[in-house]
C-alpha cells in the first residue's frame, strides 16, 4: 500500500518537475519564461507611470512597493533599477529562454523525428539552471539596495562600485550570480539542441527537408554556445572588480570622497566582451520568432515558404554577420573612428539578408489561401514590425548618424520594434500554433484576435512615438525629462506612449485567460488541426514519452508541399513518399555547391 | 483596503470574461462551429480589418509628424551637423518609400488572398531571378549608403591640427555635474588626474605644473566663440558619462581612465538661435547621456554661443586656478609630483603629434 503511493509520489514527481521529456521541459520553460514576461511588463508599466507623469502621486505604487515608490512617486534609484530589469528580464528571461526554450524544446524532437532530445538529463538541467537563475533575479528585487540599476548591460564602474549607485552592492551581485547560472543553462539547453539536430533525424530527414523552424533553432543554439560563454569570461572578470580588487574593468576613478587604487583597466574592454555577446544575442532573440514565423506563415498561406534555401542563406548570414558588428553599439565610446568605420560596413550589410527574408515572406503571401488563425496575424505583425523597426536600424547603424541619435529614444523605439515586438509576436504566434501540441488544448479564436489587434494597436502607440522623441534628442534612461526647457513641448507625447502602455498592458489579460481557461477547460485538440505537414502532427495528442507508440515515420519530401497541384488535398505531409515522377522540391532552388541532384 | 478592492475587481472581471467565452462557444457549437477554427466569416472580418489598421497606421505616423516632428531638433548649429542632417535625409529619402511599399504589399496580399475555399493557393516555391533581384538592390543601395556615411564619419572623427586655432575645452564630468575647463592665456592645460584630488582642487589639478596654475574652469554654462572650431578633451572622474550636445549633432563618452576627443565648429550664436527656433528662452544644452546614477536625468550644463568679442570678454572675466580660494595650499607631502597615468598633457601630445 504505502510502497505504491511511494511510487505514485515519485511518478507526480518525476512527470511535472524532474522530468527529463521534452515536452514537458517545453511546458516549464513556457511558463516560467512567461511569469518573467510578465512582471518585466509590470514593471514597464510602472516606470511608465513616472516618465508619462513625472513626480504624480500614485498611492496604488506606495502601497505595493513601499519605500521604492514614497509618498506614491517612484524615486530616481528605483526608476533605474526597475528599468535594469526590465531589460535584463525580457532580453534573457522571456525573448531567450522563454522563446528558444519552449520551442526548441517542444519542435526539434517532434519535427525531426526524434524520441527525445540527445540528453534528457542536460535537458532537465537546463531548465532547473534557467529556474533557479529566475529565483535569483527574483530575489535580487528584495536586497538591501535593490537589484542591478546600472541598465541592463550593467557597464562598469556604475556597475563595479557600490558607491556608485544603491544597486551596484549586493542587488548586482545577485545578478552576476543570476546570469552565470542563465549561461549554464543557456550552454546545455543549446549543446543538446546541436546534437540533436545533426544526429536524431529519423530517416529521410535530410538537413534541406527540414522546416525552418529547425534551421532557426539549430543557428541560434550555435549562436548562443559561442556568444554566451564570452559573457560569462566579461561578467567574470567584473565579479572579479567587485569582490577581489582587480582592476579589468577600472582605473583612475575617485569616487565616495577618495581615489580608489584601480589602475590600468578599461571599461571600454568590458563593452567589447559584453557587446560581443550583446549582439548576436539579438539574434539570439530575433532567428526563433523568424523561424517560427517561416512556418506560421507557410501553413496558413497554404503556400511553400518561398525561396526556402535562400531563407537558410538568410539565416546563415545573418547569423555570421552578427558575430561582426558588435563595435556598433560602441561608435561613440572612444573607440578608434577606424574601427567604428569598420563596424558601420558591416552592419549595415546585415540589412541584406533581413531584406531578402522580407520579400521572401510577401512573395509567400502573395497567391496564397490565407486563413487568419490568430497565430497567422501575430506572423503578419512580426513581417511589419520587422520592416518598421529594421529600417531604422540603418539610421543608427550609419555610425555618422548614430552620433546624435545614440543612446536616445530612438534607440529605444528602434530595438523594441524589431527585436522587443518581433521576437514577443513570434513566441506569441508560436503559442498559438503549437498549443495544441503543448497542451493538447485549443486556444479561443475570438480572444485572439482581440488580443491580437489590441497588442498591435498599443505596441505601435508604445514604441512608434518614440522616434520622435529621439530625434528631439531626448536621451533613454532619464528618469524625467522634466529638467530641461527643450523638452517641455513633449510632455503629451510621454503620455500618450504611457497610455498605450498600459493598453497594451491590460490587452495580454486576454492572452493569459485564454491560456490558462483553455488548459483546463478548452476544447481537445485534433490530430491535425491547422492542416500542417510537418512530423509533429503525427504524433499523438496526448503526451507520450518517446513521442510516437510505434515506429517513427520516415520523412519522403521537404514541409513545404502545401497546395500542390495534382494533389486532392491542399497539403501533402512529409511521410507520404514521392508520387513516380513527382520533383523532390528539398533538392531545388538555390544549388548548394557538391550538391548531387 | 484599495488593493483588496482591485483585488475583487479583477477577480469579477475574470470571471465575467470566462462567462462570456463560455457562452460564445455554446452559440458557435449550436451552429456547427467550434472556438479555435476560423470560419469564413472570421477571414472575412480579419481580411477586412488589413487595408483598415494599414490606413489607420499610415495615419497615426502622419499625426505624429504634424504633431512633434516640429520638436525635432532644429537646424545644426554645427558646420558638420548639417552634412550629418543632409545624410539623414538620404536615408529617410530612402527608407521611407521601402517601409510604405512593403507595408503596403504585406497588408493587401493579406487581404487580398484571404482563404476562400473553392480556391487553391498558387504553388510558388522558388525563383533565383527573383532572389537574386533582391539580394542585389538592396547591396546596392546599402553599399552607396555605406560610402556615403563613411566618408562623412571620417571628416567628422578627423582630429583638428594646431593649424585649425582651435579653441580647446576639456569637459569633465562626474556625479552628477560637469566642469568646462579652458588653457588659459598659455593654451596649454595643467596636469590633472585623480590622485590629486582634495577639497576645492575637485578637478584633481597637478598644482606642482605650471600649465595648469591659468587654466580656468566654471560650471552650469559654459563659452564656445562661434565659426571657430572647438577642440573638446573629455575626462570622467566615477562612472561612465556622455558628452552629449544635440543641438551641435555631437557626442562623446566620456570614460574613466581615458582622454576622449571630438571637435566641431559652432556656426550658430545662441541668439541666432532664438531667432530661427523662435523661441525666447532658446539653450544650447550639454546633457549627460550615459546612466550614470539617480540625478543622471539632471545632469547638464547650459552652453553659451556667442562673437568672438564676447566670448574674450567673458573668458578674461572667470578666474585663473590659481586664483580660485583654497588653490594656493601646498600640494600633499605624500606623492608631490608622482606622475598619473592619465595626465592630460594633451597639447603637446596631440597637437604636435599631428604638426
């Protein structure tokens, strides 16, 4: 008796928390990705009240935050801090982990055809390390001083000292503590997804019949095992600074009333390192919502996605490119003008594959069956947000322009379009696409849409403002702009962008009700409910370890044979073989060189 | 008692929700649908709803120019700014018709081909021409607007020469204020650097260095002659700040441990200023536009430019170093004149460097 509900116990156990099943590591990476979410939206909310209305009393933040927000207005430290979090929450916590941990999780074991990821264990790891690192930024919130306030790319010496702000004491210890943990988390999850992809393949899978999505997932794993440790050795040598007087990053400061004895070190070395992660971390972000956008829009436009090589290209590039133009958040550190020319070349190249990655999506659209699941408008979101928010990153690539533009609310405007909006609209797309998968739920349409045009509305009322404040020349960080004559005729544009904040805000309500009603009350999901081609249709609705009961399919032809002609059905999935005669669309396009046809 | 009234607020809110998603699927499951799969109706709505948000957008953008793009910054009031504003506008001229085009073509396609059961989607997987095309243009127009931006970068980063007369400044920033310090009548600024800081000697000023006993500093505003090119040196005594001058297209980290520079030429007296903004209470304003601390967002100095005429008078009115209260003392026993590694003998260094 007692001996089985022992082994009941260990069963709860081993099912929802040390679970070494993919799907359900998907599961808890989506939702502690997104509890994260969350309070790094709650927050910029609530820094929003203060910039859309300076010095206002709101007691309802006294009453929550106590002495971060006395007599009811957010004081200048917190501000900060809040703003620090933020960043670090949704650029890590959310856009990282969130987005490529539930999804690599979910779709390289079920697109490929894999019964599980490589290591299961590492897998497990991987998550308990992503947990325990969210814990700790948690806490970080709740230290005398309060967490990290130097911004989230927590430059030294604001960063070093804890003179020199409240955060930078034990608040900014945790967070080192908190991001090495991130990067071993990082580090296993993106091992296993590499080894994955290239040796758990069922058969037939060849690496141009695979869907985008796993292109995309597999470059950013390798984006991420060769950028992130390179933030570990810059947030290293800065615990180093703190706790045990080396001086990488500083020298020659005097600060709290004496002159440290620093010497010799460079913060400008710390920007390198954290830069040199910094940026492919966009990537990081942006190729999995690219990915998953590929598919979203292949599906529902019952169309192939066009120029499926030249979108590998794409990502291929632009994932090469990115390791090359990280001195372009830099330009104007000092750094010699040389290299900032060098920097603004080969920035400005990544536009190229960004622009064929547009048009490949139009042409995708173009003559096609559009059916508008809510997954679909989140998919057409990210193409707009994506061309509104590359566009001006040519301006501020340009290192010429950048000079006045720099660290202004045109930055500000220009990353959370088209990295802060599309990478949000790609996890959330996602969510709607594969939730039949994670969950084996249907989400509501109708709450979809509603929660898609209200996120659309308000993120452009949010960050499309913005621009004009940057070229006001108000700089990003302020806690108001109060302070200087020049700005006084922006007021009502601070808040309007706050208004639509806190829209915005209020507008994923509807997302997480219909997350939560639907795991538990929602209709259960069929086979194959959006028509779809891939492998992960095959499987069964309800959760099995190993993925499929019986033998794994094997694969005959690429994802992409939607609205074939000659076929009944307006899709073909990748198990039914080749017709005699019938072209192997994965060996067509752009010829790969030693390719045999 | 106001959170437990929110409290209870969203909780009914909550729940009206669910009432009504429960009755909407009731009402699609009597007519045969269910709650997850679009109908035809549901692509008609949305398809119908592309063209709408698409116009509505384009307006929103136009409301905002009308609105604010008059707070832009106004017209540079450096001789380089204006060649780095002729290129913004280059790249507007650019980038604007790319974003209404392609925003264009994404929202009709969309409602365009919106699902219509009776058809089939057009198979269309590959098309080198096509890629090629946009592969190649783009290169294109990034490639002239690389050359372009980049030989305007170089003239702007180019250092000035002794032959240039610059006016030379060092700008010093710290928590949370900034200093302008000038040559004085020998054009060569003291030795400075951390270590000598005490008291009123906040500059941290070598006061054992001859160059430095006429070099004259104020705060909250300082003086630039105007159509004479400026030389600026920047130091930073905690934390990382920016030198940042919008009004002059300019900015500058400046870093602790390092002698930062960047040189511009003012073609715009304060008083013309006012006239062109129309704006009695015109400021050209330095802003601090690195985070470096809780009055960061009030961290600036007014900058003054003014005729030559008045710029000499104003100059030969602030005092010299070694006339400022407290400067006199002897310098501390302990290290007189121990040299500091970032001394900012930057004349000779710089100057003659480049003669």
């Amino acid at each position: 008796m007692s001996a089985n509900a022992h082994h009941h116990d260990n069963d709860f156990l081993f099912k929802y928390i040390f679970s070494t099943d993919h799907k359900m590591i998907a599961k808890q990476f989506f939702l502690t990705g997104s509890i994260m979410g969350l309070v790094g939206m709650l927050m910029s909310t609530i820094f929003r009240l203060q910039l859309g209305y300076p010095g206002e009393s709101f007691p309802i933040l006294e009453a929550f935050m106590s002495n971060w927000a006395p007599d009811g207005v957010l004081s200048p430290d917190k501000y900060l801090a809040l703003v620090t979090i933020h960043g670090t929450i949704m650029v890590f916590f959310l856009l990282t982990a969130g987005l490529s941990g539930t999804f690599s999780n979910l779709l390289i074991p079920l697109q490929l055809g894999a019964r599980d990821m490589a290591s299961g264990f590492m897998n497990m790891l991987s998550y308990w390390f992503f947990f325990l690192s969210s814990c700790v930024m948690i806490a970080s919130l709740f230290v005398e001083g309060g967490p990290a306030s130097g911004g989230w790319t927590i430059y030294p010496p604001l960063s070093a000292l804890p003179e020199a702000i409240p955060g930078s004491g034990m608040g900014m210890t945790l967070w080192i503590i908190s991001m090495a943990l991130f990067i071993v988390s990082s580090l296993l999850g993106s091992l296993n997804y590499i080894v994955t992809v290239f040796n758990l393949r069922t058969k037939g899978m060849t690496m141009t019949r695979m869907p985008l999505t796993i292109w995309a997932f597999l470059i950013t794993a390798v984006l991420g095992v060769l950028s992130f440790p390179v933030l570990f050795s810059a947030v290293l040598l800065l615990f180093f600074d703190r706790s045990f007087g080396t001086s990488f990053y500083l020298s020659d400061i005097f600060i709290g009333g004496q002159a440290l004895e620093v010497e010799g070190g460079s913060p400008i070395l710390y920007e390198h390192l954290f830069w040199f992660l910094g940026h492919p971390e966009v990537y990081i972000i942006l190729l999995p919502a690219l990915g998953i956008t590929s598919e979203v829009v292949a599906t529902n436009s019952r169309k192939p996605i066009f120029g499926y090589r030249a979108m590998i290209g794409s990502i291929l590039a632009i994932a090469f490119i990115s390791f090359l133009v990280w001195g372009h958040h830099m330009f104007i550190t000092g750094m010699n003008p040389f290299l900032g020319a060098v920097f603004t070349f080969t920035t400005l190249l990544v536009a190229i594959p960004s622009a064929v990655k547009v048009f490949n999506y139009l042409t995708t659209l173009w003559k096609g069956n559009i059916r508008f699941t809510p997954a679909m408008l989140f998919a057409i979101g990210l193409v707009s947000t994506f061309i509104t928010g590359g566009l001006t990153g040519i301006i501020l690539g340009d290192s010429a322009l950048d000079i006045n533009v720099h660290d202004t609310y045109f930055v500000v405007g220009h990353f959370h379009i088209v990295m802060g909006l599309s990478g949000t609209f790609g996890m959330i797309s996602g969510i709607y696409h594969w939730f039949p998968k994670l969950f084996g739920k249907m989400l509501n349409k109708n709450l979809g849409y509603l929660h898609f045009w209200t996120t659309m509305v308000a993120s452009y009322g949010v960050f499309f403002p913005m621009h004009f404040l940057g070229l006001a020349g108000v700089p990003r960080r302020y806690y108001a702009n109060t302070e200087f004559p020049m700005f006084e005729n922006l007021y009502d544009l601070n808040e309007l962008v706050t208004v639509f904040a806190i829209i915005g805000a209020a507008a994923q309500l509807f997302f997480l009700y219909n997350v939560f009603y639907s795991i538990f009350f929602g209709p259960k999901a069929p086979q194959n409910p959006w028509r779809s081609t891939t492998l992960e249709w095959t499987t069964p609705v309800e959760h099995l370890h190993g993925n499929w009961p019986g033998e794994i399919p094997e694969v005959h032809r690429w994802a992409y044979d939607y609205s074939k002609p000659g076929a009944k059905e307006d899709f073909i999935p990748q198990t039914v073989p080749l017709a005699p005669g019938e072209i192997d669309e994965s060996k067509e396009g752009i010829p790969i060189p030693g390719e045999h046809h | 008692m106001l959170e437990l009234l929110i409290l209870i607020a969203v909780l009914v809110g909550i729940i009206a929700v669910g009432k009504v998603i429960r009755v909407m699927e009731l009402a699609s499951s009597l007519k045969g649908e269910n709650s997850w799969q679009a109908t035809d109706r549901d692509h008609k709505n949305q398809a119908r709803l592309m063209p709408i948000f698409l116009l509505a957008y384009f307006a929103f953008i136009i409301w905002q120019i009308v609105e604010w793009g008059g707070e832009a910054l106004p017209v540079s009031a450096s001789e380089h700014g204006v060649v780095i504003d002729q290129l913004m506008d280059t790249t507007w001229i650019i980038i604007i018709p790319v974003f209404i085009v392609t925003h264009i073509l994404l929202f009709y396609f969309a409602w365009k081909y919106a699902y219509n059961s009776k058809r089939k989607a057009t198979y269309f997987a590959h098309n080198n021409k096509l890629e090629l095309l946009w592969t190649a243009v783009p290169a294109l127009v990034l490639l002239i607007l690389i050359l372009y931006g980049l030989n305007i970068w170089n003239n702007v980063m180019e250092p000035l020469t002794a032959e240039d007369e610059p006016v030379e400044i060092e700008l010093y920033a710290r928590q949370f204020d900034w200093t302008a310090r000038y040559p004085g009548a020998d054009k060569k600024f003291g030795d400075a650097g951390v270590r000598f800081i005490e008291g009123v000697n906040f500059l941290g000023m070598d006061s054992t260095d001859q160059d430095g006993w006429d070099d004259k500093y104020v705060k909250a505003e300082f003086y630039l002659p105007v159509d004479t090119p400026v030389q600026f040196y920047f130091r930073a005594q905690d934390v990382i700040h920016s030198a940042y001058m919008p009004h002059f297209r300019a900015q500058m980290n400046c870093v602790p441990g390092m002698v930062t520079r960047f040189n511009f030429k003012p073609t715009k007296t304060t008083a013309e200023m006012k006239e062109i903004t129309g704006k009695e209470d015109f400021e050209y304003y330095l802003l601090c536009n690195k985070i470096c601390g809780a009055a960061h967002y009030n961290m600036k100095m007014v900058i003054k430019v003014v005729e030559q005429d008045e710029y000499d008078t104003w100059l030969s009115e602030q005092k010299e170093f070694l006339a400022v209260e407290g400067m006199q003392e002897e310098p501390s026993s302990d290290d007189p004149v121990e040299t500091d590694s970032t001394q900012t003998n930057i004349e000779e260094e710089e100057l003659s460097a480049q003669l």
